[in-house]
C-alpha cells in the first residue's frame, strides 16, 4: 500500500500538520497522482471545520489539484502515466446509473468526492477514477490551472447550463476564487458583465478582470430589472428581495455560494417575470474539458498566490479573512 504525506486535522479549527498516511493501491480504472500544486477553495474550510476526534483519521482537504499521473490501476490506458492532469471536487462515479448514462454524473447518489472519507489533494498522491483526472491542454500554466477544476467549472456551469445567450447581461454576486472566474468566463462568452462586490476597493481590478460595470452590493436595490443572470458566489444572507428584484424578465438566480441559512423568496416576482432559481454541484468532466479548452483558447486563468504547501496555515488563517487575491495555491511537495 502506498505512503502518502498529507496536510490534515483532527480537530474542528485546529491547524494543520503533517501526518503518514497509506492508501489503497489503485483499483480498477484508478489512477494515481502526484500532487504538484493544489488550490484551496472556500468549501475546504467548511471540510476543515468538520474535523471531530483526535481518534479518527485527519481530514485532509483540497480539491483543485494539478498533478503528475504515477500509477495505474487495472484497466487505464498505459500511455496516461507521466500525463499532467487536473482534479476536482468529484473523484469518481458510478457510470451506470441512469445520471451517469446522461453524461449527468454530479447528479449520480454513489459520487465519491476527493477530498470526503478520503484524503484530498493537500497531500503527496491523490487517487481518482480516470474519468475523472482530465489532461491539461497546452497553454494552461500548471501552476494557476487548478482553480479550475473547482472554482471555473463550477461557475461555467450556469452559462453552459442554462444556455446563456452572448447578449445577455450577466452580474456576478461575490469577486472571490468562484466569482472573479466568473467574470472573465462571462466577459469571453460575450455578454455583458457586472461585477456585485461589497469591497469598493476591487473595483479596477474587477473591471481588468473582465467586467463591464461595478455595482455595491448594498446598493442592488437600484438596480431594478436589470440581469438575465444573476450568478450568486457570495455564501452569505442577502436582501434577497433585492437580488430578485434585480432579475430582468426571463432572468435566472444561480446559486452557488454554499449559504447556511435558508433562502427566502416571495413567490410573486417569480410568477409575475417568468423568473427561474437554480443552483448546482460543481459540473461534469465533459463540461470540465470544455471549461479547459475554454480557458486555453480565451488565455483566462486563475489569479494565483502560490505558497508551498507547509505555508497552508497561512493560507487558511488569510482565506477565513478575505484576505487573497482571488485564490490560494499550495505548492507540492507535501
Ligand atoms: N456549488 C458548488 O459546487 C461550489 C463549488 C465551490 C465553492 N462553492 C461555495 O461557493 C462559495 C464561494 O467560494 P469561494 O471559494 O469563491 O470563496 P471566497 O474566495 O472566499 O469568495 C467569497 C466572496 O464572497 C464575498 N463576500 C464576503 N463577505 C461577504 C458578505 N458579508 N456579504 C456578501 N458577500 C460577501 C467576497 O466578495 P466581495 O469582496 O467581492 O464582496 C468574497 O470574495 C463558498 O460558499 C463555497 O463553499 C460552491
Ligand atoms: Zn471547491
Ligand atoms: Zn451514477
């Protein structure tokens, strides 16, 4: 069985250390990789926080990895070793059901995350299903790629998703590691872009990140009827009478943001405008190499503080206050 070295805690806030580990040698259709450079995504935090007994095995976060393949399971093509791939949230499906058959796969009950009962990528190695570790293309620096596969595929989604046409006018609630994607991704998919900030002082970098305008978001209420889509990043409680009221006709709120606290909405605007609420689960690896290609072709990538991995604290303690611009990256080796 393979030893690994990980980042991990036993204990709900306590700080990380470094902890041997083994694993399960790669199954069938399993690979293995190096890690080389992992992002740390906000839901890494709530994973963090929901380390309970010092008796249990360390939690061990981090699901926007960038690695080398090393091993082979049963079944993966040869010429994958050596590969340069990215890794996700999901780690593996079961690739018969009926969401899995549809090429629906976030949907599927038996989805295995990267980083849950498992250690993720805040480690040496990292094992996945194949269908799950996607080449990077050329053009891609392997160094900032790996937001990508969380935070870019996550925020891609509800353009791909919902079919947003290039004329719409799409706003962006949160410029963090999902949203300042989100604008560059909107902003190259053709469409009008709003950045929806409560930090004034991003204002020109959110406009060099793609957007048309810069809105407050304690100011939205003056912003009546005026997004087809609305993309919600921000995990807090907002005056969600004016979010909604901010919904053009036809107008879309995708949530993504992970907020703790119910969500209320008054029926009536929604009836009234035609107006949609969906929200979603990162995406599908099909959708993820199209957000490569994507990002390749259009050269947007991830605005990175690279920081080696035995930094991770660090990085925490200045995710949990907002404190980066826009997204953390650990450096291997573990
Ligand atoms: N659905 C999914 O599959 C999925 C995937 C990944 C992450 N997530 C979730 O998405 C959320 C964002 O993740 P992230 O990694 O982008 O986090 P992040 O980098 O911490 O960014 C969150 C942003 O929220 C905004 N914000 C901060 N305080 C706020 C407040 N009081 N009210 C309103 N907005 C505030 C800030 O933007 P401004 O400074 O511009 O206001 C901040 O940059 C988290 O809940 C995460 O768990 C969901
Ligand atoms: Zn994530
Ligand atoms: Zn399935």
């Amino acid at each position: 069985m393979p030893t690994i070295t990980a980042w991990g805690n036993t204990e709900a806030g306590a700080a990380l250390s470094r902890h041997m580990l083994t694993i399960a040698e790669p199954g069938p259709d399993e690979l293995l990789l190096e890690v080389l450079y992992c992002g740390l995504c906000h839901s890494d935090l709530g994973h963090i926080d929901e380390a309970r007994s010092a008796t249990d095995p360390p939690v061990v976060a981090g699901h926007e990895i960038v690695g080398r393949v090393v091993a082979l399971g049963q079944g993966v093509d040869p010429a994958r070793l050596g590969q340069l791939c990215g890794l996700g949230f999901i780690a593996g499906t079961c690739r018969h059901c009926r969401y899995c058959l549809s090429g629906r796969q976030t949907l599927c009950a038996n989805f295995e995350s990267t980083i849950l009962g498992r250690p993720g990528g805040f480690a040496s190695h990292v094992k996945a299903h194949q269908d799950w570790v996607l080449p990077l293309p050329d053009g891609l620096d392997p160094a900032a790629a790996g937001p990508l596969l969380c935070a870019g595929v996550t925020v891609f989604e509800p353009l791909l998703g919902g079919a947003i046409s290039p004329t719409a006018h799409v706003a962006v609630i949160g410029v963090g590691g999902l949203g300042h994607l989100a604008l560059q991704l909107a902003r190259a998919w053709g469409c009008e872009v709003t950045g929806i900030t409560t930090s004034a002082n991003k204002r020109d970098e959110i406009l060099s990140l793609g957007a048309h305008q810069v809105q407050l978001l304690g100011e939205l209420d003056q912003q009546q009827g005026a997004y087809d889509l609305i993309i919600n990043t921000s995990n807090h409680a907002l005056d969600w009478d004016a979010v909604v009221g901010a919904l053009a006709p036809d107008g879309c709120l995708h949530q993504l943001g992970l907020c703790p606290t119910p969500i209320p909405l008054r029926v009536f605007p929604f009836v009234k405008g035609n107006l949609s609420f969906r929200a979603s689960l990162t995406s599908t690896p099909a959708n993820s190499i199209k957000l490569l290609e994507f990002c390749a072709r259009h050269q947007i990538q991830p605005l990175v503080e690279v920081l080696p991995m035995d930094q991770i604290n660090t990085a925490i303690a200045r995710l949990r206050r907002g404190d980066v611009r826009y997204r953390f990256v650990l450096q291997g080796p573990a």
